[in-house]
C-alpha cells in the first residue's frame, strides 16, 4: 500500500503531517528531500547558496512561512521525525537541488529565464492573502495552472516538476516492493503526477487541503487496509 501526503513548504502544518504519520503507522516514510537539502534543515541559520532565482525562491518561502507561523521544511523534518519514533524507515526521494539548478542553467533558454527572473522577484512581494487564494485556485484548478506553467515555462516544468515525478515515483515504487506500507511526503504540485505514474490501485491520497482541513483523505485509492496489507505481505514470506 501506498500513501501520497501533500504539503506546501510555507505552511504550518508539521503537527498535522506528524499526526498522520502516527495514526498510518507505515512500515517506510519517504520525504521529498535530498542530503544536501535534509542536512540543511537539521542545521538551520546558513544563508541560501545557489543562482539568483534560487535564493529568490528560498527568500519568498521564508518570508511566507513565517507569515502561517511556521519554518520552511518544518513538515518534512516533522516527518522524518514521527517515522523514526514509530520505527519506520526515512528514504530521501528528491533530485540534488544542485545538479537540477545546474540543469535548469544549461537547458533553459534565455527568454525563458529572463520571465523566471521577473517573475520570482515579484513573488518575494506576494501577500499571504493572495498566497491563500493562489493555492485555493491551484486545489480547483490544478490541470490549468500546470498547462499555463507548460506554455510558460517549459524548461521549468520538465526539469521541476515532470523529471522528478519520474524519479520520485520509481523510488516511491522501489520502496514499496521492499516494506508493505509506504507513505511519501512530496509537495502537492506533485501528488496528482507521481500518482498517476505509479498507477496502481493501493493508493491513498491525502491533499494539501486535507490535512490543513478535517485530514480526511480526498481520494482514496486503497482497495485493502493497512492490516491486510501486512497479512498478505507476511503470509507471502512464509
């Protein structure tokens, strides 16, 4: 069985995503981080590194987490968290953010750039007001803001988005032929992506808007509970 629980990074909802985690009790937590990135967190107070856009992103983030309360990463270390104290296994899942800035620098094309540029440095400005609609719209209307990201940033979308779906999936797959239950902390950009290429029918889904809500899955995919799961998984090592 496989659980997808989207976050946003700006939120505070580390206590949520903790909550989760303990009440699925599953036997692997996957978080959508590298070592560079899950170190960082451990160790906070370094300054962002990395090309302009970069730091213009991690600035917009700060500033919006402190906003809802919270710290940028906070649920992904939350989840790390609540996975060790129930005995789970943590697998890091995410592309180096080096080498797909690196990437992004190399394959993306000037204009493409220059309208990335404008638009992160207008986004530090962004009011937590307009941030809750911005994500209220996305939870509505997710398929039209990903074809406007293709229209206007292709090379964005390819390198961010669609290639990480494709390697977070196949390591989210990989876990779950290793451990019975699985459940993959990614950002809910991703949920609807990675869901579909696993395209299994064991699934759960928790959105974003779930877990900041009543934490009821949205769509749940799941065709067995956890307890059959792990009944069929150890009648099949005997």
């Amino acid at each position: 069985m496989i659980i997808l629980l989207g976050v946003g990074h700006v939120f505070d909802i580390a206590d949520q995503v903790k909550g989760l985690i303990e009440r699925e009790r599953p036997d692997a937590v996957c978080v959508e981080l590298d070592r560079a990135r899950y170190h960082a967190l451990q160790n906070p107070g370094g300054k962002p590194r990395g090309r302009l856009i970069y730091r213009l992103l991690a600035k917009m983030q700060k500033r919006l987490a402190h906003q809802y309360g919270g710290e940028v990463g906070a649920e992904m270390l939350a989840a790390t968290r609540a996975a060790q104290s129930i005995g789970a296994a943590v697998l890091l899942i995410d592309v180096d953010a080096n080498e797909t800035f690196t990437r992004l620098n190399r394959e993306m094309p000037f204009m493409e750039k220059l309208k990335l540029g404008f638009s992160a440095l207008s986004s530090v400005f962004i009011s937590r007001k307009r941030m809750e609609e911005e994500v209220n719209s996305f939870e509505e209307n997710g398929d039209i803001y990903l074809q406007e990201m293709q229209e206007q940033f292709p090379t964005l979308k390819k390198v961010l988005l669609d290639d990480r779906n494709t390697l977070m999936a196949k390591r989210i797959d990989a876990a779950a032929s290793r451990y019975p239950v699985v459940l993959a902390v990614i950002g809910d950009g991703h949920v609807e992506g990675i869901a579909d290429l696993l395209d299994r029918d064991d699934i759960k889904v928790y959105r974003l808007k779930d877990i900041r809500s009543d934490g009821q899955p949205s769509s749940p995919r799941q065709v067995q509970s956890n307890a059959e799961v792990r009944f069929h998984f150890e009648r099949s090592l005997q």
